[in-house]
C-alpha cells in the first residue's frame, strides 16, 4: 500500500542541487510527513528545529531523513523538474496561479534560462504585457489575452505534469 508524501518533497529531494531550496520548509515538510504518519529519528529532530533555520545546521537531518523515508536525492534534469513540478502542480490545481507562476519565472532566470521550464518564463511575460498594456497583444505566448491568460497558464501545467512525470514522480512511498 502507498502512502501519500507532502508536496514539498518534490523540493526537499532536490536540495544538494538547487539553491534556491529554503532550509526553513524543510521544516515545514519534516512536519507535513509526521502529520502523514511517516516515523523516523531524524524526521522528528528535523522537525523540531525552530525557524529560521541555518543550512549547515539542517542539511545532514533533511539527507538523512530522505534515505530513512526510502526517498532519493535528486540530480541534474531530475532535480531541476522535482523542484519545478512544486509549482507546476500548485499552478495545474489553480492555486494561487500567478504567485506560483513568478516562482518558476525566478527560477528559470536564477537557472540560465532554463529550457525545462521557459514555457512558464514566457508565460510570465505574457502575462505581464498584458497586465500594463492598453492592447490585448503579446509577443510572448501567441493566443494569450487578459481574458484568457491565467485558463492558458493553468492549461499549459497540466500539459507539463503529463510531459515530465516519469522524470519526477514521487507522489508517494
């Protein structure tokens, strides 16, 4: 039988590869995973550390606890779509679609322009036009207007989930 993980696993097992992984939700994920009823050591010393966390201090107890769990680190292509798909699925579900979008936007910018995930940096832009221009045009995402511009974002999430999950997927243990 398979449980069900947290979401921010899908950011917690890219860590040693993606900086932008904030040490404080692995708190937040050590508490997610005890409330879904996974046991470890290092899962309840993870989760009693108090915000703000320091990386040096947290780093060994978030690797630990993702091998006690049966979980695996991620590399590369792998971590970067692990880390990216947090968003995606938070986009795909229509949860706060535009904040989740400017995450992958930063993302793909702090990443050279990441091609994994430029889809979404155009898809910001887009949206962006069309926020502070007078006209319905972008050059960025042909089709895309104020109208229709968060359905499209949605739309194309969805399309990703499907493209990359044997990449990623992780959703449970």
């Amino acid at each position: 039988m398979t449980r069900p993980i947290s979401e921010l696993t899908y950011k917690i097992v890219a860590f040693p590869e993606i900086q932008q992984v904030d040490t404080n939700e692995s708190i937040d994920w050590a508490m997610e995973m005890m409330e879904l009823g996974y046991e470890s050591p290092t899962l309840y010393m993870l989760a009693s550390f108090n915000k703000p966390t320091n990386y040096f201090e947290v780093i060994d107890y978030v690797t630990n606890t993702v091998k006690e769990l049966g979980l695996e680190m991620k590399s590369g292509d792998d971590a970067v779509l692990s880390y990216a798909s947090y968003y995606v699925h938070q986009i795909a579900k229509g949860q706060k679609v535009r904040e989740n979008l400017t995450e992958l936007y930063k993302f793909c910018q702090m990443r050279d322009y990441e091609d994994l995930v430029y889809d979404f940096y155009l898809l910001y832009w887009a949206w962006d036009d069309l926020d502070y221009e007078d006209n319905e045009y972008n050059h960025y995402w042909d089709g895309a207007r104020r109208a229709n511009i968060e359905l499209i974002v949605v739309d194309e999430a969805k399309k990703w989930i499907e493209k990359n999950k044997k990449h990623y997927a992780q959703h449970s243990i």
